[in-house]
C-alpha cells in the first residue's frame, strides 16, 4: 500500500540541529529516512517552518537555508524531489519515494509577491497560509479576534492559482478559510488538521468548513497531534483519531480525507503511533474498519488527486 503524508516538520529540526543525519536511524527524528522506509511513506510533504522567535527581516532567508538543507541533505536518488503532476505520476509509476517541498506560514513571506515566487523557482510547490499568529496575508487560528485574509493575502491566492502552488489552510483562523474558499480557483487542503466536532480546538475544522471542503474538491489530513485528536488530557491511540476518520467518512468525506502526520512537529506523540515507522500500524487499523479501496483513498489516493490537480 503506497503512503502519502500531507506533513511534516523535519526540516525544520535538521536546520536547528545540524549534526542531526536525515539517513540516520535517530530517536531525535520522527520522519527521518529510515523511519520513512520503516512505515513505507512513498511520498512525503515536508514543510520549512521558520519559528517564530526569528525576527522579521531574517524569516525569508530561514526558509532559504531550510530550502538547502533540503537539496543538501535530504533529497537524493532515493528521495527525489516531485515539481510536476508528470514527477509525481512518474513516482508512483516507478515506485520511488518522492519529496514535496512546503512553506509552513507566510510569516515568512515578508510581504512580497517576489519572495513567494522564488521559494517556487527554488521548488516550494505549497505554502500553508499562517501559522497560530497573524501576518500580512491572514490571522492564525490563535488570535483572539481574527480577521480574514488582507489585501496582500488575496494577491497571494491569486499568485498561488496561477503558479499551481497548493494553498494550505490549517493553521488559518476561520474568517480567512472562508475568504480562501472563496477566492481560491484551485481546490485546498488542510495539510495537518482534525474535526471540531471531534475535538473541540480551534486549530481543527468545523463540520461546515468540511462540508465546503468537500464541496470544492479538497482534502484535509487528519493529523496525529493529541491535543487536536481528544478533549481530555491523556495518552492518545490510533482508535481516537479513527473517530475523526469516521467523523469525516459521516459528512461524505471518503475521497476528501488523508493523513498530515506533523512528525517532527510534535513532542508527544500518540501511544501507537510515534514515529513515520509506525505507519504500518495505523494501516492495519484502518484495513479493520475499511473497505480496501477506501483505505487506498485515505493513504494515498486523495492526496495523489488533489496534488495532481494543482501541481502544473
Ligand atoms: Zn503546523
């Protein structure tokens, strides 16, 4: 069974920690290599998240240097970089593991349109609008009072279109989902983000914002954050996440649903699940409840579908 994960965050610990080895079997990484081949993830999206503590003026040039560790350190004949819709049909075809390079918060950005197209002439084919804060394009799905997106922020959706880079809405307060959903002629994603009736944080998606997901084509991946998956403070299982599985299946969610792990991103992890190795896992879990084709969609075939249709 071919493995699609909508993110992760490997990237960034290996710019903070530059002895770290992608290839290397390491408890520091969730999402190293060999945990990658453990859990056969065939394609992995992974996203330079510049914390926030860099001060702005230095952000676009963060994402710069994760951009090199990535063409440096990661990407290799073994791990190849997917551009195109044609990269990723010949990667699937030939069975090699693929690579997708994300902007995790246009915070980043530094308000310029010319950033943005330089991140995608040096291969970023996605960004995720915010993070929890505010910046020139949106608010953060932390802020208190959240407008939607900016002026600026509809010239980027605009751009995004018409480069076909994916527009990642986790992360982004509601206002702005809704201006997104709008704005956007290309279908979304929500790369790392569970449901709200599930688990009530605002970080999760509402039934209706699943709802006009759906309706437009898009897919969200749930993601194996705990404080996303349940309401009480505990240890966190497969069985809960499957809930927002089952919840997302309920609202007609089958072709719109998939897996944005956050590995790397996360300290605490689920009991079974704790590494991109532990794939295998949740795979047997999923084949207990599923039908087999469903289980391809979720796995593999709703990314595959809504990627190919933004990537050009
Ligand atoms: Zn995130």
């Amino acid at each position: 069974m071919k493995i699609f994960d909508g993110h992760c965050d490997v990237l960034c610990k290996l710019w903070k920690n530059p002895n770290l080895d992608f290839y290397k079997e390491d408890k520091l990484l969730q999402a190293g290599f060999p945990e990658l081949l453990k859990g056969n993830v065939d394609i992995q999206v992974l996203a330079c998240f510049v914390p926030t503590d860099v001060p702005y003026g230095r952000r676009f040039h963060a994402v710069l240097e994760m951009i090199d560790v990535f063409y440096e350190k990661v990407a290799s004949e073994k791990f190849r970089p997917i551009y195109t819709k044609a990269d990723l049909d010949e990667r699937v075809l030939k069975e090699q593991k693929g690579a997708i390079l994300f902007v995790e918060g246009a915070h980043a950005l530094e308000e310029s349109l010319v950033q943005l197209r330089t991140w995608y002439q040096l291969g970023v084919r996605g960004m995720t609008l915010t993070w929890n804060h505010g910046n020139a394009v949106a608010d953060g799905s932390g802020e208190p009072n959240p407008g939607g997106l900016t002026a600026f922020g509809r010239t980027v959706i605009e751009e995004m279109n018409r480069l076909g880079m994916i527009i990642d809405v986790s992360h982004l307060a509601d206002p702005g989902f809704w201006d997104v959903l709008e704005l956007s002629k290309a279908p979304i994603i929500a790369s790392h983000s569970n449901a709200r009736e599930v688990c009530n944080h605002p970080r999760n998606l509402t039934d209706e914002q699943i709802c006009a997901l759906i309706a437009g084509d898009g897919v969200m991946g749930l993601t194996f954050v705990d404080f996303f998956t349940v309401n009480e403070e505990r240890t966190v299982w497969i069985d809960d996440l499957l809930r927002h599985l089952d919840h997302v299946c309920a609202l007609g969610g089958v072709d719109h649903v998939a897996f944005g792990s956050d590995f790397d991103g996360i300290t605490k992890t689920f009991g079974d699940l704790t590494t991109a190795g532990s794939y295998a896992q949740l795979l047997e879990a999923l084949l207990v409840r599923y039908k087999e084709a469903e289980v391809m969609k979720f796995m593999h075939g709703n990314w595959l579908r809504v990627f190919g249709n933004v990537l050009q």
